[in-house]
C-alpha cells in the first residue's frame, strides 16, 4: 500500500485570473520483501476549474530525505503535473 502525505501546497494566480492549486505530496511504500524498508515518490495534484490532474513517480529512492530536497524544488518552481516527469529525471541525475 502506498501513503501519500502533502508536504507542500502553492495557489498559483495565472495571467487570465485564473487559480490553481498544486499539492506536493511525499509517497512511501513498503519492501514487500523487507517491510521496514520504504522507499519513496512524489505526486503532484492539480486542482483548477473543477477538474484535476495527478502525476506519480513511485520508487525514486530509499532516502526520505533526498525525495523531500527533489519535492521541495519542485514546490519552489510551481511544477505542474505535466512538466513533473521530466524534470524529475534531471533531478535524478544531479542527485545521482
């Protein structure tokens, strides 16, 4: 099973005066082979005009830490759903 717990929240105004809202959330499941083991993802949910969009990287690392620095980049730079996946792979690899 897989717990999510938002870490970060950003309500963004956009140039036509629209709003949106981006959760930043910490993911975590358990090594079915070692439960004492988790390792971690980030989603990212976007909630705007009544509709919403999620993205989700399970597995990016065993180090709580080192997903918390990636999701609170991505807080910091408003990262949408859409554009998450890729700029997560850059931040693997400079993690790396």
């Amino acid at each position: 099973m897989i717990k999510a717990q938002v870490v970060f929240s950003n309500e963004v105004v956009l140039e036509d005066k629209r709003s949106m809202k981006l959760d930043y959330c910490l993911t975590e499941k358990e090594l079915e082979s070692n439960p004492t083991t988790s390792y971690y993802g980030i989603r990212i949910t976007k909630h705007m005009d009544n509709q919403v969009e999620t993205e989700e990287v399970c597995g990016i690392s065993y180090s709580k830490d080192t997903v918390l620095s990636m999701l609170k980049k991505l807080f910091q730079h408003e990262v949408t759903p859409i554009s998450m996946v890729e700029i997560l792979d850059d931040l693997v690899t400079q993690y790396s």
